[in-house]
C-alpha cells in the first residue's frame, strides 16, 4: 500500500451502482442472503450470562445483562476496568473477546462492557425483593446476605478471599439476578459489599442506549482509578499471550483525545496563519516544517480547514511507538466561501513519553 506525506484537500466520491443486474438476479441475490443469515443465526453457539472479565491489573467476573443486535453488555466493576477503556471477556466456551467499556460510573464503582458477539444467551431476571438475610449463590458458592450496621444501606456476604470482583449474586430459588460482588474501602479496611441490581436497572437502558463522552469515561475512569486492587498480573499476561495481542498497550480514549487536541490546534493555525502552535504536538523538524508549508498553502489561497470527526479504525504497537489507522473527516472553504467536504484514511505515528505527554512523530495518507 503506497503512503505518501500528508498533504489535506478535498477529496472526490465515487459513486458505483450495478446497472447490469435484472431485477430477478437481484432478488435472487438477496433471497440467498437472507438464508445464509437464517443459517448462521441456527448456529448461533449457547452461552451462559456469567462471564471472566480481565482488566489490565487483574482479573474478575460480570453478567451479560442485555442482547442487542449481535452485542453483548455486561455489567462489571469499574475499578477493574479504569485503567483502560478496554477489556478482555472470557466466555464459558473459553472464547476470549475485545471488549470496550461503553459506560463507567464513579458512584456506582461499575461500568458497562460491550463485546460484539451474536452468541445466544438467556439474560437473568432482577430480583426485586429484600435482600437481608436472602439465600443466594455466587461462583456457584451458597451464601447468605447480611447488612452492616453503618449508616450506609450496604449489604455483604462472607465471601472467599479468592471470589473475583464482578462476580453476580444470584437468588437460590429462581436464579434471579441479586447484585453484582464487589469490595469496599471503610476505614482503610476492603470489605465485601453488593452493588444491589435493583438499584441500577432502571438507569441501565439509559446507559446502553447512550454514548458517554470520551473525555467523561477517562475523567470517571481517574476517579476510580484510587480503588484499583492490584490482582493476578501473571494471569492477566496469560490471558493476552492466548488473545494474541496487548489491548492495555495503549488508551484508545487518551489516543481519541490527542487527535481531537491536535486537529483543533491545526484548525487555528491555518486560521491565523502560524504553525507555530503546533509545536507542542509535534515530535519531529520534518513533521513541523510539512504543517509550516500547509498552513503556509493554505494562506496564499485564503482557504479555511474545519475537523469534524475522526474514527479510529485500528491501533498496533511498532517498537515504542503507537501507530493508529484512522478515517478524518473534514471541511475546505474556499476563498468564495464554497465548501467541501473532505475525508481521508490517515496513518499517525505517536510516542508517548514517560511524562505521559503524546508527540505526534509521522502524519501520512493511505491510498
């Protein structure tokens, strides 16, 4: 694939159409499609709602608590999973899946997981009764539910040391979905503590059909980042040696954030004509003295650049360096005031310092 030094303008769009298809190739076409999807959905493999979640520093468990489309949500908490807004999922079939956390909560200490995964599961039932002194299971464990006598309507069960954080309280009767297993902090002192599920399910709709902001999920995800327990680091390596990849290489919201950043550093230089504020965010003479002479181009023709949008398609680790694949869009004005949109498949080259400061080091096109 042929990459060439970054040079922004409008691109043009190409539009294909099949003209030379009769109507009954057509039909015939999407009759064998819509089999094809029926047979796959016959397939689809059976799993249970109870899952292993792994987060960069340990790892715990959650519960699918909805199916949408071919995604699975997952509640689990959120102190194992601020670190990074990304996850590993571990099904019951031993099928481990990249998940991103779609939603995280500081005052719940929980976040969503969204897995894409057209698996099919039976979601549990909330339980909607009194939870002191209920029966119920967790790992498969028989427990009884207490209360503590502080102030806060907290409740616990006596549960193992070795109980993974995230792990679903289920009702002994019916199998009815108590709380999720998580632990607190009181006096300095972890205890165990249930998150009721009641508590939380008529706000979970609201969450899953939202999107958070990124700038929300990393600010939601430092203020958990205080009850992060340090876990079982050898079995998380193993976890990411069998997935094959290290998704806790990088933040991708970090990543999101720092484009965004540069992109609208890069809108005001050209508008004042300076490329010289770019200087913070550029790692290299060359990458600086390519955006002196756009800003410079762009200048002699009066024309104006507005970013809109950028999606992150894909991100590797080369060496010490993040290399992100990302579609940017954008708009051109030109000195008459004609507008045109714009978008381009941008690769970026990015090194973070152990300042935790990110440079931008090569900018290039893919073709």
């Amino acid at each position: 694939m042929r990459k060439k030094m970054l040079i922004l303008g409008a691109t043009a769009l190409l539009l294909t159409g099949c003209g030379n298809e009769t109507l009954a190739e057509v039909f015939h076409t999407k009759k064998t499609d819509v089999t094809t999807e029926k047979a796959v959905t016959k397939q689809q493999e059976k799993i249970v709602p109870e899952v292993k979640v792994i987060g960069e520093n340990g790892i715990g468990a959650g519960i699918i608590v909805k199916k949408e489309d071919a995604k699975l949500y997952i509640v689990t908490n959120g102190a194992l999973v601020s670190s990074k807004p990304t996850a590993l999922v571990q099904f019951n079939n031993d099928k481990l899946k990249e998940a991103d956390v779609h939603y995280i909560s500081t005052a719940y200490n929980m976040a969503i997981l969204e897995v894409p995964y057209n698996a099919s599961v039976k979601v549990p039932n909330v339980y909607n009764g009194e939870l002191n002194q209920l029966a119920v299971y967790v790992d498969s464990l028989p427990h009884i539910i207490k209360k503590y006598s502080d102030r806060v309507a907290a409740y616990y069960i006596d549960a193992d040391q070795n109980t993974l954080i995230g792990s679903p309280v289920l009702e002994a009767e019916n199998g009815e979905l108590v709380g999720i297993y998580f632990k607190r902090k009181q006096n300095g002192v972890s205890q165990p503590f249930i998150l009721p599920f009641k508590d939380i399910a008529q706000l979970l709709d609201e969450w899953i059909e939202g999107t958070m902001k990124t700038s929300d999920r990393l600010a939601q995800s430092k203020n958990l980042s205080h009850y992060i327990e340090q876990g079982d680091k050898e079995a998380v390596q193993q976890a990411i040696d069998q997935y094959g990849k290290n998704i806790f290489a990088y933040n991708v919201d970090e990543i999101k954030l720092f484009l965004d950043t540069f992109y609208k550093h890069l809108k005001a230089a050209v508008d004042i004509h300076d490329a010289s504020i770019m200087k913070p965010f550029v790692g290299t003479d060359d990458l600086q003295s390519t955006l002196d002479n756009m800003v410079a181009n762009y200048a002699s023709k009066q024309a104006k650049i507005r970013f809109y949008n950028t999606t992150i398609k894909n991100i590797s680790m080369e060496g010490q360096n993040i290399v992100v694949h990302a579609i940017t869009e954008y708009v051109l004005t030109n000195s008459a005031g004609q507008e045109a949109l714009a978008n381009s498949m941008m690769v970026y080259e990015i090194n973070k310092n152990k300042q935790g400061e990110y440079k931008l080091i090569r900018l290039t096109t893919e073709e």
